[in-house]
C-alpha cells in the first residue's frame, strides 16, 4: 500500500462527438486479447468524464491518502500504485489526429475534480499521461501543466518533469 502521489489525466482516444460509456472502456481494457481487448484485469481508469460533462466512477475508491490494491487502475506502467487515473470521453480529431476535443461540459467537470481531488489530497501532483515516466503517448492530447495553470492550481500541485 503506497501513498496517493499523482493525479493523471487521460483521453479515451475516442473521435470529438462521439458518445462512449464505460462499459465500453470496461470492454477495451478487460476483454481478454483474442477478443480485441487488452486483457487488463482492471481499467485503466478511476473516473471517465462524459461529453456532456458527468462524472463516471469505474473502480471505487476512499479519500484517504493511501493507494490500496482495490483502489488501483491501471492508466500508466509504473506509477500505478501511486496514482489516481481519470479520463475525458475524446481526444481524436475527425481527421483522426490527435486533438483537445473537451467540451465546454468537460472542462467544466474536470476543473471541478482536479479542485475537489486537490482539496482532499492537499500535496497530490496533477499530471498529464504524457508526463508519466516510459510513455510516448500524447495522452490526453493537451499540455496539462499550461492548463492547470490557466485555471489557477497552485504550482505545488502542478507535475513539472
Ligand atoms: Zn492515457
């Protein structure tokens, strides 16, 4: 059991517009590989956030600062015991390039849960999975340092690497 260090910030990868639930992430993550799955044992994240800006929880947690097994998603290798995922239903343009796609909703509900997680964990680190160590992914398809300082988070708060 670790304590809760970072907050990371995903995409689904998803095309702007499109609706997608998290059963369908439950399917992308755990389905087993010859069924086109990844064949995760748990997803990769805690909460998705819908295009209309509802908050989904995919794998329950408490509010203490401590990282439990049954709290664990997995969103990126290697800090996964450390970290708290969250992810925007998006982040693929309709060409098909990666893209902010966040509406307006989303951003809304995610300033909030950045805040909210932030009030509970005071020394949390937001990152961006793109940030995470060994990753290429442009995951969540935006610099999440710029944001979080466009909404004011204060820079202890903001994963710098
Ligand atoms: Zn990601």
């Amino acid at each position: 059991m670790n304590e809760l260090e970072f907050l990371v910030g995903h995409c689904l990868y998803t095309t702007e517009g499109r609706h997608f639930t998290i059963e369908d992430v439950l399917k992308w993550h755990t389905d087993p590989k010859h069924a086109g799955g990844r064949g995760w044992r748990k997803p990769g994240y805690s909460d998705v956030i819908y295009l209309d800006g509802s908050l989904h929880n995919m794998i329950p947690f408490d509010q203490d600062n401590m990282v439990e097994s049954w709290e664990i998603s997995n969103g990126a290798r290697g800090i996964n015991r450390r970290s708290r995922h969250y992810a925007y239903v998006g982040g693929l343009g309709k060409d098909g390039n990666y893209k902010d796609t966040r509406t307006r909703a989303q951003k809304q509900s995610e300033e909030v849960y950045i805040r909210y997680m932030i009030l509970r964990h005071p020394n949390i680190k937001v990152m961006g999975h793109n940030q995470a160590p060994n990753t290429d992914k442009p995951c969540p398809c935006y610099d999440m340092p710029t944001y979080l300082r466009s909404i004011g988070i204060p820079g202890k708060n903001i994963y710098q690497h």
